[in-house]
C-alpha cells in the first residue's frame, strides 16, 4: 500500500482549528486508501517562546537542556493532532523522535541523523493507524535528546520517508505543507514578481535551501536525493498542487536559471597576514570545524611577503563561536589580527541550465552593478552564482538579479 509522509510546520497547526485542518488532510489520504504518517513542528512561536523564557533564566543555556526544552513544543504538537485525528472517527498514535528510532549523533542543538527503524512505524502502519511523529528531535546513542537546528522537521518528514523506503516500501512520498503555494522564483514577500515553479531538481532546491531560500530546509532535500522520495511542497490552506521536488529531467537544462535566494543574516570574518605556508588553511579551518561552525564561502588572497589574508563567511548566529575560535587562531598562528563584519548579506542565483549557457555570471555582476550594489566575495557551483554584499543593499539585489533573469516570467517547466 502507498504510503504518505506529511509534514505540517508550526504555523499549520498553531491553533485548534489549524491542527483540525491538518488532522482532516491526513484522515483524507488514510481514507483516499494510502498509509499515512504524519509529522508536526511545535505550533506558531512556540520555539522562539522557549528559547525567550531559557534567556530570561541564563544568557549560556546548556545545549544539552536548550535540546530538552524546545523538544517538548513538538511534543503538544503530536498529542494535540492525535486527538484531533481520534475526533474524526479513525486510529492514530503519536511518537517522540526517540520512540519512532530516530537516532542522531551527539551534538546538541544541531544534531544529525544516523539512523532510523522503521520497525515500530510499519508494525502500526499495517494495524491502520495514522502515525503522527514529533519533528525536529530524535535521540543520541546515550538516550539524550537532541534537536536537529530550525527548520529540522522538513527534515525529519524526509528521513522517515527515505527509511521506510529503505525497509522495503516502495511507493512512499512525501508532502510538506507550508503557508505558501510552493517552491517560488524567489521570496515573493521580497519580490512581488515571483512565481511559482512546478516542478524543480533536488540540485536545484538543495542549492535554493542552502542559500536562504526558507520553504525547504537543505538537509531534507540531501534524504530526498539519495533515497529518490518525491517531495511536494503544498499549501496547508488550500488544495493547490504545489511543487514537485524530484529527479532531474533532460528538459531541464532549457531554464538557465530557476530562482534566485538571499541569505541575510551571515557574519563575514578575515584573518589578517596568516603565514603563506602549506597546513595553514587547513589549521584553520580544522579548528573552526571542531567548534561545530559550518564555513560557507572562502576566499584566501595572494600571497604578499609570505603572509596572507583568509576570508569566509558563516551563518551569523554563529558570530560569538567564530570571533572566539578566530581570536584563539590569530594568537596561536602568529596572524595579525581578525576581522569581523556582521552587517553582510548574500545573493545567489540556481539553475541546472547553468552547466551547459556561458554568460551568466557576467550578467549577474552587470544586474548589481547597475543597481549600485558593491560585491565583495564571490562564489560559484556548475549550478549557482553567489555574491556577498552588504546587508542594507540585501533586498534590493534580490529583486535587482530576479529581474535581470526574468524569473517571473512564465516559462515552460
């Protein structure tokens, strides 16, 4: 029997008549003849409350409890649709991420996936219940609770469909409904102009995720790629069709470029006259590595009498980790000093069409300059063009880059 993984985020089920809604999606698709799993965020701001309430107690909350916490807002949340479910007239059962088997490794607040058994899952499956999971958490191998960073149940609905699959279901899907239509040519809150895609490459939405692009979390199209799960990204207020995030086609590379995303809030840090010699680059960024921060662009600058400067960016909630590590290196190296500059924002454009049009950067580049916007890094995939420039210009880059590229222009998908 088919099998449907649904995922409702926070603003689907943040009140009583929103998590009814949801409930009557999933009891639809049991009596439509599939087997349905269910997976919810904690409702509304709930998260952003508990996180509050953890600030009022202590400015350095321990990872470990901030992971016990912010797992119990999901945890109303599978309760509550249960009951909701219950209400309609069919079976369900609700799971933490620890019951359902899902097992993540040891690093609290932004944990990752290891494994997952589907044992528990298809046994009430095949009893007729609808099974509703707690998204964002799962367990260590020690039993702690761990959280998987914001926007981990998209996901979460992935793996549990990617390790169904894996047990030997074949037909399993996937759904996440949001409070948009779709996958869009760029945020339509910052560019009235975009449009909405039907149908999009998991290359393509994992650069589109990774790069700021907030309807799909990019470790959730990394489970959806490997495991080939079908995701459809749908609005939870209506029966829209959505976007298919799927395999690649050949008819694809027809669109040079597909959308465009901005991440806004990045911290950018250069590391003065490091010595220009073998193994320092990588000291580097082995340090920064074991402080759990993850590097997004990197630039290293010619070498002047043999020293250096070292450039990167990484995600600005992760400003107070990076300037400790780069002031420990700058000691420990011999650099001459680190800068940091938290006011950068960057502007990407993604297409696979890309990997076989020349001119595309240059037409980017032309768009900003046009537009008065300095770019001050610069980085590139066969399928993406990133710039970094400055917040203040952040917005207005966006629309400038969506326009150069004609994105919301209808186009044959």
């Amino acid at each position: 029997m088919a099998i449907v993984v649904q995922k409702f985020g926070g603003s689907s089920v943040a009140t009583a008549e929103k998590i009814k809604r949801a409930a009557a999606r999933a009891v639809a698709a049991k009596r439509a003849g599939r087997q349905v799993v269910v997976v919810v965020s904690a409702r509304g701001d709930l998260t952003d409350e508990l996180i509050a309430l953890a600030r009022e107690i202590t400015d350095r909350p321990s990872a470990r409890e901030m992971d016990q916490l912010l797992a119990t807002g999901e945890q109303q949340s599978i309760a509550l649709v249960a009951m909701a479910i219950h209400a309609a007239g069919e079976p369900a059962i609700s799971f933490t991420g620890g019951q359902v088997g899902l097992v993540t490794d040891g690093v609290h607040t932004k944990a990752r996936i290891q494994s997952i058994d589907a044992v528990r899952m298809r046994r009430e499956l095949a009893a007729g219940s609808i099974v509703i999971v707690a998204g964002f958490q799962g367990v260590d191998a020690a039993q702690n609770i761990t959280t998987l960073g914001r926007g981990g149940s998209d996901t979460t609905a992935v793996a549990l469909a990617a390790g169904l699959k894996a047990a030997g279901e074949d037909d399993v899907v996937c759904e996440i409904f949001t409070d948009v239509n779709g996958v869009y040519t760029a945020d339509p809150r910052k560019v009235p102009g975009a449009r909405k895609l039907d149908v999009v490459s998991y290359e393509e939405m994992l650069e589109l995720a990774s790069l700021g692009a907030g309807v799909m979390h990019s470790r959730a199209v990394e489970f959806g790629k490997k495991y080939d799960i079908p995701i459809y990204v749908r609005s939870s207020f209506n029966d829209a069709e959505g976007t298919l995030i799927t395999k690649e086609a050949d008819n694809m590379e027809g669109i040079v470029v597909r959308g465009a995303a901005l991440t806004k809030d990045l911290v950018k840090v250069t590391v003065r006259d490091v010595p220009d010699r073998p193994g320092m680059a990588a000291q580097v960024f082995q340090r920064i590595a074991a402080a759990n921060i993850v590097v997004d662009d990197i630039i290293q600058n010619i070498s002047h009498e043999g020293q250096t400067d070292l450039s990167f960016t990484a995600a600005g909630t992760d400003a107070d980790a990076v300037r400790e590590v780069a002031e420990a290196l700058v000691r420990d190296l011999g650099a001459g000093g680190v800068e940091i500059d938290d006011g950068v924002a960057k502007v990407s454009i993604v297409g696979v069409g890309m990997r076989s049009h020349t001119g595309v950067a240059g037409k980017m580049f032309g768009a900003l300059a046009d537009a008065k916007i300095n770019i001050q890094m610069i980085s590139t995939s066969e399928i993406k063009v990133s710039c970094i420039i400055g917040r203040d210009q952040a917005e207005a880059a966006l629309r400038a880059v969506h326009d150069e590229f004609d994105l919301g222009a209808e186009a044959t998908q």
